[in-house]
C-alpha cells in the first residue's frame, strides 16, 4: 500500500468539523499483498467504496473511501486490502466506538450528548456500550498484557461504573502493553489498537452483529494461524 491515508490525512484535518465528509481518491500498491489464507499471489481485482466515520482528535469526520480488492491466484480467495486504521464491517470506526463509551461509562456524560458529539445516534452509543461489556473478560486481557510484556502493571480502575468501563479500561492496558512491545499502531485508544492489531496480525474480525463477537485471548497470543 501506499502512505497510509490516516497518516496523510491527519494534519490537513485540524480545522475540520465535527460532522465534514472527505473523499479520498483511489490508490493501491505496485504489487498486490499475498493471500492471507495461502500466501500465494494474486491480482488486482476491483475496488470497494466503504464510508467509514473516523475520529481525530479534533474532529469525527465521515470518510468516502476506496478500497482495492485482490483475488488469489492460487485459492481464488477474493480480499479487500484495508489501510491501517480502518477496522472491516463498521462504519463508525473503532476510535470513535471507545470515545463515545468512555465518554459515557468514564466520563458520566449522558447518552445524546456523547453519540451527538462525535455524529452518531444515542441508539448506536447504547449498542457499543452493550457490545464492549460483552466484549471480553477484564482477567483476560489483563493476562494477555502480562503475557506480551511482563513488565506491565495490572492496576484494575478502582471501582468502574459499570462493566463496559472495566473492559475498556483493561483494552487501554493491554494497547499499552502492545505498545511497549513495539507493535505499532495508529490508533489511539486501547479498543482500537488490541482489536486493529488483532486483525493485521492474524485476520481476525470481531463484529458487532455477524461473526464471532468476542476477544479471544488464544487469538491474541497468535495461538491460531490466519483468519477464517
Ligand atoms: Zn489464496
């Protein structure tokens, strides 16, 4: 790929509103990345047009965004190439998702409040709350920061407000932990490093509605080889 769009585009995003609409244009790599199910080649195979809505620490900005599609040579195993930063089968991405439950469960803020300042519906803020309180057991992700760096601290919030703050506080520990391992990330909060990471490294999804909808731990310590 190319210089990652996130990257590029995050200086010219200062001044811009809560809410601005920005239309990348079309860019792909010379060569298409290997297959993530058979690391054989492939080919350049169309594009998908995605309209993710990204956080920047200034602005929520909706994005028109094409993607290109590369099919397998070998399996005919047909992928889309996603930049850094972009997690599949959302819309509102992961930064925003974390912003906007914090923001509720840590911050205290009311429901329409947080969903209204970062664009989205108090349906979708319940939604996230509900998904993140689910997502995985705080002991879990506090296991795996001890296993990818041993050095980390587990000091647990002291009495969150509820579940989907604990899990989301033990996201930010085990982010930073990635964090210290080297593992690069241009995500901002923990949720959308563990998660985005998870995906790179091994094509992991975890969806909000199809899909497996939980972290699994054995799949962060890379105890399973490429995604389904
Ligand atoms: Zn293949």
């Amino acid at each position: 790929m190319t210089k990652a769009p996130l990257a590029a585009a995050r200086d010219d995003l200062k001044h811009t509103s809560v809410g601005a609409s920005v239309v990348q244009p079309r860019r792909r790599g010379d060569a298409p990345p290997r297959c993530p199910r058979c690391s054989a080649h492939g080919w350049w195979n169309g594009w998908r047009v995605v309209y993710p809505v990204v956080a920047f620490a200034s602005a929520v900005v909706r994005w028109e965004l094409s993607l290109a599609r590369v099919r397998c040579s070998a399996c005919r195993h047909a992928f889309t190439c996603y930049p850094p930063g972009f997690y599949p089968r959302r819309q509102y991405q992961l930064d925003v998702v974390a912003d906007v439950v914090a923001a509720v469960e840590i911050g205290g803020e009311s429901v329409a409040t947080a969903a209204a300042a970062r664009s989205a519906s108090p349906t979708s803020a319940r939604r996230w709350s509900a998904w993140i309180a689910a997502l995985a057991d705080v002991e879990a992700l506090h296991a795996v920061a001890a296993h990818v760096d041993p050095s980390t601290a587990t000091v647990a919030t002291s009495m969150p407000r509820s579940r989907a703050a604990a899990v989301l506080d033990a996201f930010e520990v085990l982010g930073a932990a990635l964090g210290r391992t080297g593992v690069a990330a241009v995500e901002r909060t923990g949720l959308a490093r563990v998660l985005g990471w998870q995906h790179r490294a091994h094509g992991d999804v975890i969806g909000l509605v199809t899909g497996p909808r939980r972290f699994s731990p054995a799949m962060a310590r890379g105890g399973r080889s490429h995604g389904r």
